[in-house]
C-alpha cells in the first residue's frame, strides 16, 4: 500500500504587519475553511496518524480546528517549530525522517514551502493542476507516494484530490 502526504496550507489570517507574523491568528473565513476541511477529511474518512504543524498562530489554530471537527486525536498533532515558513528542501528532509509506520502524514504550514514540494513531488507545477497557480489559503493536497520517503524524486508522487475550501459546503 502506498503511503499518503496531506499538505495543508493554513487558513486565512490576519493581514501581515498588524501583528508580529507567528502570532498572526485565523479570521472567521479562515475558522470557517479550516471547519470545512476538517469536516471533509472525516466524511472522507481520510485521518491522518499524525499531523506535523509548524508553531505559527495561524497553523496551529488551523491544525487544531480541523482537528476537532475531524476528530483526531489531540496527540496525534504535534508542533514543529522547524516547519514555519520551511522551504522545499527542510519539507523533503522532513518526509525523509519521517516514521515509516505512519501510512498517512499532514503538514500544516505555510507557501512557499509547501507549494514548491507538492510541486516537485507531483513533477510538475500546481498551475497544470486545476489551472490555480498556487496553493490558496486553507487548500489541501492529497499526494499518493511510493513507500519509501528517504529518496523522494521529482514527479514520484499522484495527487489524488486537491481541495480548496471555498468548494465545500458548509
């Protein structure tokens, strides 16, 4: 069985400069998408065993709301300081030194980062998928990838759904 990759990008936040950026909080849109997603990762019965969050406000508020609608475990959700604002590259290292038991994995975290790995993942850039040229606050990408994640090549990966919040009803 081929192991699966959640990234989530976080919700909608406060305006950059209102507040120090890791302490940037969701607004009520972002509160909403993150319900949203939480709530289609359940009827999609697709949990993850653990979900990897960096430790900006924003993140971790997303993380834990879509978590409690989803219902996942509280300690199936774990901060990463190394995960805010990580670029393509500390993402991959990531993944590489990731539990090879856990079959389904989420980050939570922010672009760049996250737009560029599911981009070298996928082989391709996001704009080929669905014609959007970037990971929208509060979307989600479902990659199916080949077991072993300690040689990660361009294009290894399937996106199997991409989700972006504002599709889902309420």
């Amino acid at each position: 069985m081929a192991r699966e990759l959640l990234i989530f990008r976080h919700g909608k936040a406060e305006a950059y400069g209102t507040v120090a950026d890791e302490a940037r909080t969701l607004t009520k849109r972002g509160r909403k998408q993150a319900r949203k997603m939480g709530a289609w990762l359940l009827e999609m019965d697709l949990l993850p065993e653990l979900l990897l969050c960096s430790d900006s406000a924003r993140t971790m508020e997303t993380a834990a709301i879509a978590g409690h609608v989803a219902g996942i475990l509280p300690e199936s959700i774990q901060s990463a300081p190394f995960l805010y604002l990580a670029p393509e590259t500390a993402l991959l290292a990531v993944l590489a030194q990731s539990d090879a038991a856990v079959q389904r994995l989420m980050i939570v975290g922010h672009n760049p980062g996250l737009e560029g790995v599911v981009d070298y993942l996928a082989g391709h850039s996001l704009a080929e998928y669905g014609g959007h040229a970037h990971l929208k606050t509060g979307t989600l990408v479902r990659l199916s990838l080949p077991d072993d994640w300690t040689r990660l090549a361009p294009g290894c990966s399937e996106i199997l759904d991409f989700i972006y919040p504002d599709t889902l009803t309420d």
